[in-house]
C-alpha cells in the first residue's frame, strides 16, 4: 500500500500563510485543505477569498515538486433547492468566477463534496462533454464523496473512462480520486474499512482519523486492500483541530504526519 497523500483540513484562514508553508515543507506529502463555497471566500476579494489566494501564491513561489505539500479546495455549499449550491454547480460546468481563480494554481486538488445532493446520472454525461470543464479544471486532482447519493454518478464517469480510450486520454475528469467516509463527515470511525470498489483509482480515507489512532487505523486499511500496491491517501479534521475546535492544528498534524511515515517505515512490502 502506497500512502501518496496525507489530507488536513479545518478552519484554515486563521492559520498564519508562513506557518502553512513551514509545514508543507516539513511534510512533502501533507495537504492543507480549505473549505469553500459561496458563503465562504464565496466573493471576489473578501477576507477568506484573499487568504487562501495569498497561501496558494505562497506556495507556488516555493513549490518543488516531491519537496513540498500542497493544497486543496473542499467545496461546499447547498442552496435552497439542492440545485445552487457550488458542487452542483461545478458539476453543471457552471464553475463560480473566484473558485475558478482558485483552482488557477497548479498541484491543487478540488474536492467536490456532495453527499447532500441525489446527484442524477445523467449529470455525470453532462460533466465529461461540456467543452470548458476539463479546462477550467485540468490543474487539479479531482476528489469525489462516493457514498449512496453518489455511487451512481462517479460509476458512470469511470466507466465512460474505461469505454472511451480517447476520453480516458482528453480528460482527467474520468479517473477521480475517490473519497469513502462512512460517517458522512460527521467524524466517526468506521467499524471496518472495506476493499476499494474500484482499480487504478486512487482511494482516500477519511472519518474520525487523529493522531490516537492513525497508526493502527493504517493497518485495518491495509488488510482491506487486495493489491499491496494500490495508492492512498487520508484525510482528517476534527482529529487535528485545536482543543477549542476553532481551527487546525499543525502541532497534531505534525504528529499525525509522523505516525504515518513511521507506519510507511514499518510496513514495507
């Protein structure tokens, strides 16, 4: 089992833009993850909008590929009728002005959180043929929640992939990282970790992941894994968060970040 990505999320625009580069540096495999939708960083040169822009212009100017982390956009946000909220439009091909700006930077993953939404198959069709999506988005790491509201939209994007080679070729879109969280987001640990449903993606864990019990969390992960050679990653929030609640942490995702490389160490295949 590959770990290629080891996810931190939480509050992040009350963590200092130099703090933030110091850790990614540390921990080349870290990702610091911002949460946005339209009422957060949702306007064009607000407090939030700016922050996460000064951070991704902050690492740019530092980045070297394999030496230092990167960062990711977690977008939320569900309107009134299920229908205005930032997933659904990013999936409609109707990508907001400033999250486009964000999703400008290279090495940024974008993930979609929609597991508000019953998204209908037909949207996945729709996301893969409209013309400027794999433009807008061609920067990015896709991430999508696979759970009952979803299931049926990524598996028809990974099969449209699978069937139409020269999709497969044209457009990041079809080969999503998927996202398994049982608890919807809600922070709790799943009683088992089941084997990954699909091949050749890349499988991210998240649910009640803290620093008390990464370590033994990997292994159950790994006894779910068929091939040893599958790629993972992980992703937590309330486990690093201050003891307040009121934002991340980098002292305990420092120690999150270390128990996973001394479990990399200690389980070479």
């Amino acid at each position: 089992m590959i770990i290629v990505s080891v996810s931190f999320s939480g509050a992040n625009e009350l963590t200092q833009r130099e703090d933030i580069l110091d850790f990614l540096r540390k921990n080349p495999k870290a990702e610091i993850g911002f949460g946005v939708s339209e009422g957060r960083g949702g306007k064009i040169n607000d407090e939030r909008f700016n922050h996460i822009m000064g951070v991704q212009r902050l690492v740019r100017r530092h980045y070297e590929a394999g030496k230092i982390g990167t960062i990711g956009l977690h977008v939320w946000g569900v309107g009134t009728d299920g229908k205005d909220g930032w997933p659904y439009r990013v999936l409609a091909c109707k990508i907001p002005e400033n999250l486009e700006k964000m999703i400008g930077f290279p090495n940024t993953s974008l993930q979609i959180n929609f597991s508000n939404y019953d998204i209908p198959v037909k949207m996945a069709d729709k996301f893969l043929q409209c013309p400027g999506t794999c433009q807008n988005l061609h920067n990015c790491r896709i991430r999508m929640q696979y759970n009952i509201q979803s299931k049926a939209f990524i598996e028809r994007i990974v099969e449209s992939g699978q069937r139409d080679t020269e999709l497969m070729t044209k457009c990041g879109l079809v080969k999503p990282d998927i996202i398994f969280d049982e608890s919807h987001g809600n922070g709790i640990l799943p009683e088992k970790y089941s084997p990954p449903v699909f091949r050749n993606l890349r499988h991210i864990y998240a649910g009640g992941l803290g620093p008390g019990n990464i370590y033994g969390e990997l292994t159950k992960i790994s006894e779910a894994q068929k091939d040893f050679n599958s790629v993972i990653g992980v992703d937590m929030e309330g486990g690093v968060r201050t003891d307040d609640g009121k934002t991340l942490d980098l002292n305990k995702a420092d120690i999150v970040y270390g128990k996973v490389m001394q479990w990399v160490k200690d389980n070479q295949y």
